[in-house]
C-alpha cells in the first residue's frame, strides 16, 4: 500500500490511533482535519484553482482518493486556503498543524511517503493568557453557598481530587475505597489513576450515597450518570462569571504545587501525560515571590545599599 491514497492510509491511521489508546473524541477530530486536507488536494489535483471554493463546500461529493505523497508547498496553501475561508484562532491552526503532523510521521515511519512534507512548517505563536482560578478561601466560599447538597458535593470532589468533568461523571460508588480514602479513575484514554480524599469530603460522599454499594456516584437522568452539560449547567449557576469546572481543577493543581513544590505528584493526580502540561496550570504565589525577592533581591536585602538620593 506504499504511496496509496488518503482513503486506504486514513483507515491505518485510525487504527493506529486506536491502538495507542486515543479516545474517539480525538479519533474523530484528527480524521475531520485530515478529511479536510484530503478533499483540497484532490480538488488541487483535479479542478481549476478557481473552482476551489466553489466545489469546497460540496462535502457530501468529497474525494479521498489521491495519493498522500505532497509537497510541502501544498501544506502552505491548505493553511492559506483555510485562512481565506474563515477566521481561525491561533490555537485551531496549531491543532491542524499538530495533526497533519503526526498524519505524515506515520505515513513517513510506514514508508508511505518518500519525505515529511511538514517538515519546516511554522506553528502560529499563541498568546500566553493567564488562566483564572479561584483562590483555596475562594473556592470555599463558592462551595458554603450552594445550598443543594448533591451540587455542593459535585463542586468539592471537584476541587479535593482535581478530577476532569468527564471523569467526575463517570466514577461510580464501586471506585470508591473508603478506607483507603481514594476513587479509582478511569482518564483520557482508559488510563486507571488512583486520587486522594479527605475526610471532610469522603464523609459527605458517605452521607451522600447512604446504604448504596454500588452504581453512579452521581445519577443524571434516567438513573445513568450525570452529563458534563449538567455539571457545566449547574457552574454557570452557582459560580462567578468565567469559572468553570476545569478552573477549580486548576485550582487544586495551582494549591498542591504551592504547598508540596512537587510537579511530579501534581502530574500524576491530575492524569497529565507530560509535566509540560502540568506546567501551565502553576502560578507563582504573590507572597512567594515578594518573599523571594526580599530575601536575595540585593538592593532589598543589603542594609549598606544608599537609597534614592
């Protein structure tokens, strides 16, 4: 199948993928983009560049089967193309370029291309925004008011395991080991990590469920689990403008570290794969810094250094 067409390869791909436990979420975003870049090339291959945008929006008619073997030119103006269509934010075109990335190191590794044409393709800079979170007093104070207890409780397992949404939703009564004060997680791509609980929260998990032993922890309708809409819903109610679930994760990743200056241990209960993720959810606490800075800063340590004249 060397040199075959996008069609054949995407199927290898997805299989890959699968095999390296990517979740279908992912799966089906990485095939959307490659589907995109796919269908271009063919319309490159087999219309008239002016036709392009005419035929671009017939997805129903899109053709998958061209060679995967390109220029790397042909990646500059799928990019291109795409800026003229829409307005993409900088974080969008890095996920394509990502993609189309990995894409063509498996076709390369497969010898299904002679060369990797992303090679040399600049990722669009993104802007570091600082991530608002809640402080620890701030997020207890958000949790004392809220006066329905299934809610309030939501909000606090939050915040004492750092879990995801999606992963609150799907502990079930069974995960929980009440002696040891952990919940079994089942994360991003069916990764088992174990969290941590405190008293505090284990016990109104424990005045929660009452005599139950097994099912979800939190039930949503119908008797399954609870949706991550519900739980983002019940957010925009209780909690102040632009806090979300996944800010009072930060939260607990940003208290952890300030506390145990241990990253390792942050990455591993929060399920990130690489410390650089865990990296991005820190601050440097103002009173550290100002500590810091006081005590090797020389001009606000040294008693002989003349002031201002």
């Amino acid at each position: 199948m060397n040199n075959g067409f996008f069609s054949e390869w995407l199927k290898s791909y997805r299989t890959y993928l699968r095999m390296r436990n990517y979740s279908a979420r992912t799966i089906e975003s990485y095939e959307q983009v490659i589907k995109h870049f796919a269908y271009y090339v063919w319309l490159r291959r087999n219309t008239e560049v002016t036709k392009l945008v005419i035929y671009w929006k017939d997805f129903e008619n899109a053709r998958l089967d061209t060679g995967v073997e390109v220029p790397p030119v042909m990646i500059t103006d799928f990019l291109s193309f795409m800026s003229s269509m829409r307005s993409y934010k900088a974080k969008t075109f890095h996920r394509m370029i990502s993609t189309l990335s990995s894409f063509y190191r498996f076709l390369y590794t497969q010898e299904a291309v002679t060369a990797n044409p992303m090679m040399g393709i600049e990722r669009p800079r993104i802007k570091q925004q600082e991530i608002r979170y809640l402080k620890h007093s701030q997020v207890l104070r958000l949790i004392d008011a809220i006066e329905d207890p299934r809610d309030k409780l939501i909000v606090r397992t939050i915040y004492a395991t750092g879990v995801r949404v999606s992963e609150l939703c799907s502990i079930n009564i069974e995960d929980i080991d009440f002696e040891e004060h952990t919940i079994r997680i089942k994360g991003k791509g069916d990764k088992i990590r174990i969290v941590f609980l405190d008293d505090e929260t284990l016990g109104a998990i424990r005045t929660f469920i009452g005599t139950a032993v097994e099912g979800p922890l939190f039930v949503g309708q119908q008797g399954k689990h609870i949706s991550p809409r519900a739980i983002q819903h019940l957010f925009r109610h209780y909690a102040p403008a632009g806090i979300t679930p996944h800010k009072i994760r930060h939260s607990y990743a940003t208290e952890l570290y300030r506390r145990s200056k241990n990253l390792r241990v942050v990455q591993e209960n929060l399920g990130h794969t690489s410390i650089k993720t865990t990296e991005i959810y820190l601050h440097t606490d103002i009173d550290e810094r100002r500590q810091v800075y006081q005590q090797f800063f020389p001009l606000s340590n040294d008693p002989d250094t003349p002031g201002p004249t």
